[in-house]
C-alpha cells in the first residue's frame, strides 16, 4: 500500500506535519451511536505529526483527516509512536510505503 505526500502543514499543526493521500483507507473512531457504541469511518487521507513533547519526548502521530488536512479524529491511529520523529516510520507501521 502506498501513501503520497500532498503537502506540508505548517501554521496549522506545531511540529513537522504533513498531509498524505493513501492508497488503501484507514479505519477510524468517528464518535458513538446512541447505545454508547464505537462508530467507525474510513478516510483516504491522514496527517502525519511529529514534535518533541514537553513530557514524553520525541513522538510521531498519524491522525484520520480531510483532504485539506483537516483532522477528523484526535485518537491517533495504528502506526504512531514515541521516541523519534520519523513519517516514514511511523507510516510503515501502518502498513504504507511513503511515495512522492
């Protein structure tokens, strides 16, 4: 699977942010139903965010968005980590090969 770099984020995200196009969509938590159960939705498009945290260091967070990098869902997604700042990585873990 394949995720292309659209564009840097700067002035909206603190850190090195960038937006990507997948080629598979994600899954992610969109909110609850009535009877307090998960909802879940599917985006083609994440932001990547990297940042050195006051408390826990060097971290790597992808978040589900729009196609204009607009966040959907705070909760990060499955690949993100601490310990570096790597988009690359952190998009591998996901199961995405990073293209131009």
């Amino acid at each position: 699977m394949e995720a292309k770099f659209l564009k840097n984020m700067k002035g909206s995200f603190t850190g090195d942010a960038r937006l990507y196009e997948l080629s598979k969509a994600v899954t992610f938590k969109s909110g609850y139903d009535d009877d307090d159960n998960p909802v879940q939705d599917e985006t083609y498009f994440v932001v990547v965010s990297g940042i050195v945290a006051m408390f826990s260091g060097r971290e790597t967070y992808i978040f589900p968005s729009d196609q204009d990098g607009n966040v959907l869902d705070w909760g990060e997604l499955e690949g993100s980590f601490r310990g570096n700042i790597d988009h690359q990585a952190a998009l591998a873990n996901l199961g995405y090969e990073v293209i131009q």
